[in-house]
C-alpha cells in the first residue's frame, strides 16, 4: 500500500487569508511580502510570541529592515519587487495571518523537517503569486564581448531571478549539456516535474553521471544526490555561484561533501563554452547565442511560461 505524505495544514489557513487579502480582484504585493516575513519567522521560532514579530505600533518585524534578505532568500529581487512594507493594511494582514496560524501553536509537535517542509510549501505559495506580479516580459540580456562568458551567464541569472523559479537555471543547462554531448539524447523536463514521477534520479543522466540543477538548494537535492552514490551514479549538484557556499555546508551536514561535485552554473556553462570553442575567444559569444537558441527551444517544448525566454542583445 503507499503510503501518502501528510497533508499541510497551513494550506487551508493560508488560502482562506489569500481570499480575505483579495481587493478589486489582487493582492497587494506589500501583503504578500509580508506574509512571506511571517512564514520564514515560523521557520525559525515555532511557535511565535507576539514580541518575536510584532512591533510595538503592530507592525511585523523584518518586513522594513531586513526584507530585502528575506525576499532574496526566496529568489525574489527586492529592487524589481518591495524594497519595504510601506502600508498599514499590509500589516494588519500580517496581524490577521498570525491569528489564523494561531502564531504556529499547531505546528509545535511535528518533526523538525516536516514543519519546515511544510512552511517552505506555504511560502512558495506566496513567492508564485509575487513572480506573477513581477512581469512577463522576456529576459533581455546585453552581452558585451570583452566581459567572461561567467559574466554573461550571471547576467541571465540575475534577470531571471525571482521569476523562474529554477526553470530557467534548469534549461541552461540541458542545452549547454545538448551542445557538449551533441551524439546523446539529453531528456527534457517541465522544471516542476518530480522526479518521482518521471523516474529519474536527477534533472540529466549523462553516462553514470547525474546532473541536478536548483536555484535554491536544500536538504532534498543533498538527499538525492548521496542516492545516486548508492545507486552507483556520480552526482553533480549546479547552483547559482552565490548558492555553492549552503550547498556545501548542507553537504557536509549530511556527511557526503568530499563524495561529489558542487559547482557554480556560471562556472559549468561558461568552462563548457571555452572548451567547445577550442579556447577561440572570437567564438565564445557565438556559443552562448547558440546554447540560447536551444535553451528557447527546449523551454518552448515543456514549459508554458514564454515570458522566460531569452533574447541576447
């Protein structure tokens, strides 16, 4: 019999909470930002006391200082989003889901991991709505052709951040993995396609060596790649350069950080560029353009979301 996964009891609370914040049809992103604040405190104090995140004149704590971080955290760039909370009702919203979550009092007696697993699904709730409010205009990146090719790929990154949600940090890579690997059929998921449901050990299996692409690393991705180990796979794990640094230390509180590679996705497709070059510095932008050409492709093929395609200027 399978057995089922525990359903998330702050789902309900929370979509009742969205409902009651819908004005003229939107949610002002001042309350989703803050309800993002709430939920991240929760994940580190469970359960809350009214001093931990309610200031004096009632507004929530870290949703002025401190956001951008928390936002960030997320993926979600406080200078394309909310720099800070600036109006009161966002706060008596926050006020409101602090009641409905009763401060986390019904969150106390479950596991460590699966109340944080569970927090983390609330938020994502949140961080989607606030992608959608971000734009649905193409990344446009300009490449200048005296910069690194890391520069280029950090540049896409840094567009795409806050509205991919790793779709696109995913698709960079299979296509680089297309153009390095050009006599091997590199599979092509939807980024939010489990690999339970697909059957896949990771994002790309190339020989016995198994790719796995996040923007934001946790414990999960660490858990799948020591699998692989025990399935006699090699994993590679791809972050975002300023995400290697939780990779490893996450890796390490595992005990598997000496057992596999954690590189930058900046590094990966930038070193793979200067190899399929041969090292012509001339052809290096040609390379990205084209990994870009295939990158649209292969998002065109699973993804609906066109707003994440890439045009290089």
């Amino acid at each position: 019999m399978t057995r089922r996964s525990p359903r998330n009891p702050l789902l309900k609370p929370l979509a009742e909470w969205l409902d009651s914040c819908t004005r003229k049809r939107k949610i002002s992103r001042n309350t989703l930002a803050v309800g993002i604040v709430i939920l991240n405190h929760l994940r580190n104090k469970c359960p809350l006391e009214s001093a931990d995140v309610l200031s004096s004149g009632g507004e929530i704590m870290g949703s002025r200082y401190g956001l951008a971080e928390t936002l960030g955290s997320y993926g979600l760039p406080a200078d394309k989003f909310l720099k800070e909370v600036t109006t009161r009702q966002a706060h008596q919203d926050g006020q409101r889901l602090l009641a409905a979550l009763d401060f986390g009092r019904g969150l106390v007696n479950l596991h460590g991991d699966q109340r944080d697993s569970f927090l983390q699904q609330a938020i994502e709730k949140l961080v989607v709505l606030a992608r959608e409010w971000l734009g649905r205009q193409h990344l446009k990146i300009g490449c200048d052709p005296h910069m690194a090719p890391d520069a280029w790929v950090a540049s896409i990154l840094g567009e795409a951040r806050g509205r991919s949600g790793g779709k696109v940090e995913q698709h960079l890579v299979g296509a680089t993995l297309e153009h390095r690997h050009p006599n091997v059929a590199v599979p092509n998921f939807a980024g939010h396609a489990a690999d339970v449901q697909t059957g896949r050990g990771g994002d790309f299996l190339i020989g016995t060596t198994c790719y796995h692409v996040t923007a934001s690393p946790g414990s999960d991705v660490v858990r799948k790649c020591a699998a692989n180990l025990g399935a006699g796979l090699y994993p590679v794990l791809l972050v975002p350069r300023n995400e290697v640094g939780r990779a490893r230390h996450l890796a390490e509180d595992q005990g598997v950080d000496v057992r596999f590679t954690i590189a930058a996705i900046e590094d990966f497709i930038a070193l793979n560029i200067i190899e399929m070059a041969d090292g012509e510095q001339p052809r290096f932008i040609e390379l990205l353009r084209t990994i870009v050409e295939t990158y649209n492709r292969r998002l065109q093929e699973v993804e609906t979301d066109m707003s994440l395609r890439i045009e290089v200027q």
